[in-house]
C-alpha cells in the first residue's frame, strides 16, 4: 500500500466494477438518512458524485425538506489557497462546470457548513480516508474555524485495514457504508 496512487486507481475500478451498486446506494441512502436524524447542524457542505461515488444529495434533500432553516453545499475550489468554498446547491439550481469537469454552483451564497460529508476513494481503522491525493479536504478541515464534524461516506469494499496516516491525513469523526455506521467517534 506504499503507492497510494495505485491504490486508488484499483479502489475506483473497483468501484465502478462492483456488483449490484445501484443496490448498494439504495442501502447507503437509508443508512445515511437515519444517522442524519439525530445530527443537530443545520449545514452541510456535499460532493457532487464522480468516478462512480455515492450520490449523498438525494438524502440531503430530504434531510433539508423537514427543517426551512437547514442548507446544503456544494464545494467550488479556492484556486489561490488549494481549499474549498461551500457554495448553496438545491435541486434545479444553476450550475457550471469547475476546473476539473465537476458541475457546482453557478452564483449562489457562500457559508461555512457545520458538517461536512466526504466521499471516501478508500477508508482504513479510527476514521483514516484515502481520498483523490490533491489535499482539498485536508487543507479545507485545517483552515475552517470552527472545524465541521466530518462523515465519510463510500462502499465497504474500500475498507483497508492496514491504512497507515500520513502526516497531512486529518481523521473523520465517523464513516458510513451500505453496512452502516462503520466509524463514529462519539460511539
């Protein structure tokens, strides 16, 4: 597991491979919509699915539906300090094309979410995430203050369990997958 990118490309393939995903995202949904019952934040900041990734915005919506004050976001890269900004994102509304081909928001408000769901390439032991390998997340979590609790979300087979931190590696308070809470800090 020294060449993290390799890794990668094989969890992705993986991803994209794997058998009966639709089924697993249905299962995922579920498991995320109950964890979000008893989550107290009123904002969250998302991804917009890529390269076979759980699609989170449908149990988002249906989160934002029971509560007017409740906001979802959608990251736009901060190209001067390698970060993301959350930008507000609600079915139907304008988007455009980032640098890299992901659709996010076009000209919606800006906010600091209270809690942020990321998608996990892989995952490892006590919250440990292999994401892309460009750092967006990680040096997101370190510049916002207060810092957002943090949910990965992605399939049990990235589960590695001989994933070691690397020094820049920030821990996610809690992973779930189509098989449930796998990770939770505060249980």
């Amino acid at each position: 597991m020294n060449d993290r990118a390799a890794l990668r490309h094989k969890l992705i393939q993986d991803r994209l491979n794997l058998p009966h995903r639709l089924e697993l995202a249905e299962q995922l949904q579920s498991v995320l919509r109950v964890w979000l019952v008893r989550r107290r934040e009123l904002t969250i900041g998302a991804y917009w699915p890529i390269k076979g990734e759980f699609d989170p915005l449908p149990a988002l919506y249906r989160w934002s539906e029971a509560h007017p004050d409740r906001r979802i976001g959608l990251p736009v890269v901060d190209k001067e300090h390698g970060t993301l900004r959350f930008h507000v994102w609600y079915p139907g509304c304008p988007m455009e094309d980032d640098a890299y081909g992901i659709p996010k928001p076009k000209d919606t408000a800006t906010f600091e979410p209270q809690l942020l769901l990321v998608p996990c390439v892989g995952f490892g032991p006590f919250g440990l995430r292999l994401g892309y390998g460009g750092g967006f997340m990680d040096r997101t979590l370190a510049e916002l203050q207060p810092r957002p609790a943090t949910a990965g979300v992605g399939y049990a087979h990235g589960f590695l369990p001989m994933l070691k931190a690397e020094p820049h590696d920030v821990p996610l308070d809690a992973v779930l997958t189509e098989e449930g809470v796998v990770w939770d800090r505060e249980g």
